[in-house]
C-alpha cells in the first residue's frame, strides 16, 4: 500500500505569491491533519479535516490560510500572499478515524524568497 | 495546559547500548500516545503506540512504558544501531500535541 504522499516536495515562492500544498492520505483513510515544522522545532498542529468537513482548524493562522479535503481528489492547504516567515516543512497525516493512528507523509518543504 | 515535553533534548549513546528516552506530559484525560522518529529532512515514521488501559508495549528493539501516575512515558531501545540516529517526538495525537523532540545520535 502507498503510503500518505504529498507534493511538491519542495516549494519556492516568492513574497506575495500563493502556495498550494497537496496531500493523498492512504488508502482507506478518510483523515487527514496538517502540522507545520519550522527548523530546529517540533510540529505545530494546523487543521483536522474528514472529506468535505473541516474538523478542527484551531491551529490555523486566521488571516491567508485554507485548507480543504473535497469529496474526490486531494487534501489542499493554500496559503495566499505568502511571507518569509511561511517558510517552513508542511506535513500531512492521515488515520483511517479519529481514534487510530495518524501516519506521516514525506513533507513539502516551502520556501518564501 | 496540556502539553507533550521531552525531558531532555539530545542524547548521545554508543553502539550496542540501550538508549531511553522521555517525555512527559500534563493533562490526565490523555489516552493514546505514539512515538515517532524522524530523520532529517523526512517525515516522522510511527515506530510504537500505547492507549492508556496499558503500561507496557513491546516492538522489535522498542519497548514504551507508560506510567500514568507520574504522567511519564518512555522509549527504550535495544541494541541502538547508528540507524536509529534521529530525532524522537512522543505525541498525545487525539490533543494534536507533539513535543520537541530528543535528539538522538549513536556513537560508532
């Protein structure tokens, strides 16, 4: 079985653009979590999403992040008018329910010029 | 708060010993705990979990102990090989809380 996979892997984009990150979680699962890692720190819980529904976003910033999880395709989190201090390592996670496991993908890796 | 922490961040052992390290953690309502490791510039791999019905989980080489009393939890490893140099987050995940992380680098 694959594993949770996201892409791009690495990410340049300079100061005012938007970056969309994607996120497949694997197979059979319908939860996906997105953290955010800055150098040197441990992961920063961003948002829980089910297909369709944002579950908890408590950890998002209020201003120019988004995330979705549509009924097919990816999960997307979409950062707009992006800044220097964006620049860090997005993980996607995905559980089969809320109560099992989160497996982690590779990571996308962003960075604002 | 709640909060997941490492009492230690980084952690030098040498080939063939064991190695333990551990995290504590705040809130008594947690229930289900995972250990992960991470490699530099991947993502954290799931090494072990324990729910709070237990005390003890053995893996291959890996063994946690949760103790609730003390709120305390710890990863031990067998035999620690210099692959298993990295670092190590314990994670409360129905809180989303991960801790630092305890580096760990295994002298050849």
């Amino acid at each position: 079985n694959a594993g949770v996979m996201q892409n791009p892997r690495h990410l340049v984009r300079r100061r005012g653009q938007e970056a969309r990150l994607r996120c497949s979680p694997m197979k059979g699962h319908s939860h996906v979590y997105w953290y955010r890692q800055l150098p040197e720190e441990g992961l920063k819980f961003m948002v829980y999403l089910q297909k369709e529904n944002i579950i908890d976003e408590s950890g998002m910033p209020k201003e120019r992040f988004s995330a979705e999880f549509p009924k097919e395709g990816p999960s997307i989190l979409r950062i707009q008018q992006v800044v220097r201090g964006d620049s860090a390592a997005y993980f996607c996670a995905s559980s089969r329910g809320e109560e099992d496991t989160q497996y982690f993908g590779p990571g996308t890796r962003l960075t604002v010029l | 708060g709640e909060s997941v922490g490492l009492h230690l961040p980084t952690l030098s052992v040498q080939e063939g010993d064991n190695s333990i390290i551990n995290c504590a953690y705040s809130n008594s309502a947690s229930d289900y705990f995972i250990w992960y490791k991470q490699e530099s510039g991947k993502g954290p791999q799931f090494i072990i979990d324990i729910r709070s019905n237990m005390d003890k989980r053995q893996g291959q080489r890996v063994t946690v102990l949760l103790n609730k009393t003390v709120k305390h939890l710890s990863l031990q490893i067998a035999a620690t090989q210099p692959g298993d140099s990295a670092v190590y987050f314990c994670a409360e995940i129905h809180q989303f809380y991960f801790g630092t992380g305890t580096s760990l680098t295994v002298i050849p």
